[in-house]
C-alpha cells in the first residue's frame, strides 16, 4: 500500500503524515514517511521549482515509495503534487494506492503560513495555488476539508477510512 497525501502548503500533509506514522509505529506496521522537503534536502535542493523541476521531485518519490513498497513497508507520501498527470501515474505503478486531498482555501493557507511559504516566497519561486496551478485530484480515496474541522477530526477520518478498508 502506498499512502499519498497532497494538497497545497500549509495544507497539513506533513502533520497528518507524521500522526499515520506514529500511529502505525505504536501498532507495529512497518512505514516511512516520504515528505517532499525531506527529499528536497536530501539532493541539497539541487531541483528548483519550476514544473519541470517539480515534477522531477515527485518522481524521485514515485521511485522511492516504490521500492519501499516493494519491500514491505507502506510509504506515507507528502507532497503538494499538483499534477495529475502524475497522479495518474501513479495510479498505474501501485496496486494499493491510497490518495487523500488535503483541501484547503488558499488565502486560510496564506492567513496561516506557518513555514513562511507564503510570505518569504512570494515573486521568488513560483508557489502553488499562486504562481503555479494546483489540478484538482479527480479520483480519491479520501477528501479532507482541513479549514473546515480540527487536526484530530482529520485524523479520525484518516483513521475511520483504514478501519474500514
């Protein structure tokens, strides 16, 4: 199984991840989470951010969630992925692919801007949502309307959505 979280920064996808994780460690299920700028570090940002370099990022994690799958342990993705062409994609590559859309408004993105993506990025890099077009995800498991409801009634939901698969 692999599990994809997605939506725009400041979404949530690295907290809701992060909770799956804990979750799965206290339950002894293998897993490792996969977050986007984790993987930016881990190449010393060589990609910058435009689509191209953007999409060169979801694959190195396309390619890494595949070999952990491959080995057992269940990927927890977090990343923008704004394409769904890659989506897509991805779809096509894992048996047991698990999307869930964070959806969040942009200017609640922009009020709350906990990493400063808004603001310290603004006319630098092109940001999702702003600059760039977020595509609206067609087909997923789960739709999370995170401005709508608290951190634990998400997870509850991420929680209820696993329970009953």
């Amino acid at each position: 199984m692999v599990i994809w979280f997605l939506g725009i920064s400041g979404s949530g996808k690295s907290t809701l991840g992060n909770k799956l994780k804990g979750h799965f460690d206290k339950n002894n299920i293998r897993s490792f989470l996969l977050d986007g700028d984790i993987v930016r570090d881990f190449f010393d940002n060589d990609l910058g951010y435009s689509i191209e370099e953007r999409k060169q990022n979801i694959k190195r994690i396309l390619l890494t969630a595949y070999a952990l799958e491959k080995n057992g342990i269940i990927p927890i993705v977090c990343n923008i992925s704004p394409f769904e062409s890659l989506r897509y994609f991805a779809r096509e590559k894992f048996q047991n692919y698990v999307q869930i859309y964070l959806h969040k408004e942009i200017k609640e993105a922009q009020k709350n801007d906990v990493k400063n993506i808004y603001k310290d990025n603004l006319n630098i890099t092109p940001i999702v949502g702003l600059d760039l077009d977020f595509e609206k995800p067609l087909h997923n498991e789960l739709v999370i309307y995170v401005d709508k409801e608290t951190e634990d009634e998400s997870f509850y939901k991420i929680l209820t959505y696993f329970e009953n698969k």
